[in-house]
C-alpha cells in the first residue's frame, strides 16, 4: 500500500455573495459568471475570520476523530500569509492544542503548495508508518473591486490527515512536474490584492497542464485510460472543462464522456469561489463525498496548478470503505446553512481595513465556525476558540 490521504475535512466561511448580485451591481449579464465562469456564490470571509481561523476550524474534526498524539508535522499550505516571520501553522497548533513534539511550517507556492506538503508528508509516514502528519491547505482569494478576478474569489480550508495506511486515497509514487518563473498572478508584500494577468495566467496554467501531463506519461506509462475521474485546481470551475478540452487538443484524450470525469468534483467549488490552496482538495472532496458511484478502487488524476509557476499532474487510487470516514453531511450543511450577503454589505467586509498601528484593536463578533480572529494587540494577532 501507498501512504495518502486517511482523513479529509473542508470548511468555508459563514458568509455567502450570490454572483448575481455582483453582476447586477458590475452591470454584466449573470451568465458570464454563472456560465462563462462557472461559478454561482463566493465565499467571504468576515473580519474575524482569517486563514488561520478557516485551517483550524477545518482540522478540528480530524484532531476530534483521530486525536493528535501521532502527528509529527502540521504544515499549513497558504498564500495570505498573516506574517512574514511567524508560520501561520504555529497559531493553528496553538488554537488545535497540538503537543510540542509536532514541528510547525507554512509553506507557499501560490495554489501548488498543499501538493508539495502532500509529497513531503508521504514520504515522512513511508519511513515511519506509525506516525501521522497534518496538512492544512487555507486561502482567501481577493483581487480589486471591478478587477475582472472578482467574480473568482472565494475563501476556503481543507485539511488532511497522512498516513502510511490511508482510508481514503493511496497517492502513486510517480508525479509530472513543470516549473518556471512567469509573471501571470502574484501578490506583494505591501498589497492586501493580488494582481493578475488574467487571459495570461489561464494560457499558462494550460501549457503547464500539458507538459505535466507528458511527464507524467512518461513517469508512469499511463495513459488516459487509467483514470476513472479527474480533479483539477479550480480557479473558476469552467477551468476543468477548458482543461479537458485543452488535454483533448494537445494529448488526444478523448472527447467522448468527458464530463462525466470532471463533473462531480466541481459543485462544492462553484459554491465557495476560489480557495488557491485549498482548491484542488477541496474538489477531490467534493467528488468522493458527492458521486453517486462507489470510485473504490478508481484512479483518480490530480491537477495542481500555482502561477509563478509550479505545476503537476500527480494521481491516486481510492480506498474501499473510504465513504465511512467522509464528512459529506457536515459539509453539505455547512455550504447550505450560509448568511447571503447582499451586494453592499460584501463590499461593507472587503473595504475593512486591517488595523496596522500596534495598538489595541477587538473586532466585532460575526459567525464563524469554532475560532475567530478576536482582534490585534501590540501587533501580536489574538484568537479565541468560542
Ligand atoms: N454568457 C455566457 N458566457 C459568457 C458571457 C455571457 N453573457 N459573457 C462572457 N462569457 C464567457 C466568455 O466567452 C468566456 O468563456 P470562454 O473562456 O469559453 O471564451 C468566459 O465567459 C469568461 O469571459 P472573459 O474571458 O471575457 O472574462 P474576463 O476576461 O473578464 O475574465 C478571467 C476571466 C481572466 C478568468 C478573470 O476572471 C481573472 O482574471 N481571474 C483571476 C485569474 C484566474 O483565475 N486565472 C486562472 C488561471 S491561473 C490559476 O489557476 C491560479 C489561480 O488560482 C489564480
């Protein structure tokens, strides 16, 4: 057996955009987004709710499960960093009470780098099959107000349990990779946006696509027919058909049933925007807890994509019994039980400034799942667990 995924839990924030109040209010036609992008509502992290918050809140069910004795790493995978110093991961071992023999790391490669914490963290567990590392992949995805990324954005968590003897998904041991320095979508330090050179960025994520494929091809000897169903980084959902098509074209997948590959994989995403990071887990999530059809024993292909750029194309098979350790009904409550924002109150959360004096700020209370980001005091960031 292949060490991989042994637990997946997934959490967004309470606050929802239904994109055709931002179309309304952008004057564009609702289809554009709900259509042309594929997306329907955007997830919107209030003020007390940062990456930190949404990685907690997403691994705390897996600690409740499982407990926390047996993980080595926490390693949290994000591109909101909240400190240029302190690893975002440090405060989600404070908030989870994890024990001092758990090393702490952020790691950042805009969306690509809960994959490398997923590579890392197997090949930790294959040389101690007793131990167990916990990957947390959380981002908030925010461009300017009128930027055409807007109707993208989305904040989300995933979290994940590693071990040597997964429950859910063996990951293959052989990856396809393709690395460069491109500028399509980056964000610097003294900006709280990102900026985006959109049609760019789309050209290149699909280039990377490709070549990882052929790699991968090459590092494996599979061909497409070794994949029952496909997930991919979802900036935007249209992205996985554009991907399907793009492969048919430069790969010669086949044409015929391509949907049905992708489909089931892309409501949970479509409903929270992108989650950068968190993105292609939370699709994977989304399919095994979503499919109609046992996919035990399916091999399931991964596309990760993060702009700077590293890309791969990695894959794994699901395990029998893995719908037994799923959170499909909390998950499926928790996307449905959001406070619909309308058009004036989203911009009234995105145009809060954080506080940058040093001095003491607490923040007004709104609903957040366990944990909330409770204010600033002499620059130091304070949580509570409610
Ligand atoms: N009804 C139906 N469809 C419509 C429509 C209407 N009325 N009006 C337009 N459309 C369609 C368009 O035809 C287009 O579809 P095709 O791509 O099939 O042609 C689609 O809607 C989008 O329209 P545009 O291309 O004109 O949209 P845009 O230029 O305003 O913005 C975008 C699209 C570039 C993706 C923009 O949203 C953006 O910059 N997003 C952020 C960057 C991003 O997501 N990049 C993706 C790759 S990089 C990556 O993956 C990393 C990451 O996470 C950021």
């Amino acid at each position: 057996m292949n060490p991989g995924i042994d637990r997946l839990s997934f959490y967004c924030p309470a606050y929802a955009l239904d994109l055709r109040r931002l179309a309304e209010a952008r004057g564009v036609d609702p289809d554009k987004y709900l259509s042309g992008l594929g997306q329907e509502t955007m997830a919107v992290a209030p003020p007390d709710e940062d990456i930190v918050t949404m990685a907690a809140s997403a691994a705390l069910p897996i600690v409740e499960a499982d407990g926390a004795d047996d993980f080595d790493w926490i390693l949290v995978a994000t591109e909101t960093g909240v400190d240029q110093s302190k690893a975002a991961a440090t405060f989600v071992h404070g908030l989870l009470e994890l024990p001092s023999t758990c090393s702490a790391l952020e790691l950042k490669q805009a969306c690509y780098s809960a994959t490398a914490a997923l590579h890392m963290a197997c090949a930790w567990v294959a040389a101690r099959p007793d131990r167990a590392v916990l990957i947390v992949a959380s981002d908030i995805a925010r461009y300017e107000l009128c930027n055409p990324g807007e109707p993208t954005q989305g904040a989300g968590a995933v979290a994940m349990r590693i071990t040597a003897r997964p429950r859910v998904l063996e990951i293959d041991p052989f990856r396809g990779v393709h690395a460069d320095d491109v500028f399509d979508f980056w964000r610097p330090n003294y900006r709280e946006e990102a900026l985006v050179d959109g049609q760019y960025s789309t050209r290149m994520y699909l280039a990377a696509l490709t070549a990882a494929w052929e790699r991968y091809g090459a590092a494996s000897g599979l061909d497409w027919t070794a994949f029952r169903r496909q997930c991919f980084h979802l900036p935007f959902t249209r992205m996985a058909e554009k991907a399907m098509l793009h492969l048919q074209r430069t790969a010669r997948w086949p044409s015929e049933g391509f949907r049905d590959r992708i489909a089931d994989g892309l409501a949970y995403n479509r409903h929270t925007g992108n989650t950068y990071a968190a993105s292609l887990y939370e699709s994977l999530t989304c399919l095994l807890e979503t499919a109609a059809e046992d996919l035990a024993g399916a091999r399931v292909g991964l596309f990760s994509y993060g702009s700077g750029c590293t890309a791969e194309f990695f894959s794994g098979v699901v395990r029998p019994g893995y719908r037994e350790v799923l959170r499909a009904e909390a998950h499926r409550r928790q996307l449905a039980d959001r406070v619909a924002l309308d058009y004036r109150q989203y911009e009234d959360i995105v145009r809060l400034p954080l506080p940058k004096d040093g001095g003491e700020h607490v923040f007004a209370q709104y609903r957040t799942g366990p944990f909330r980001f409770a204010g600033l005091s002499q620059h130091k960031r304070v949580y509570e667990r409610l």
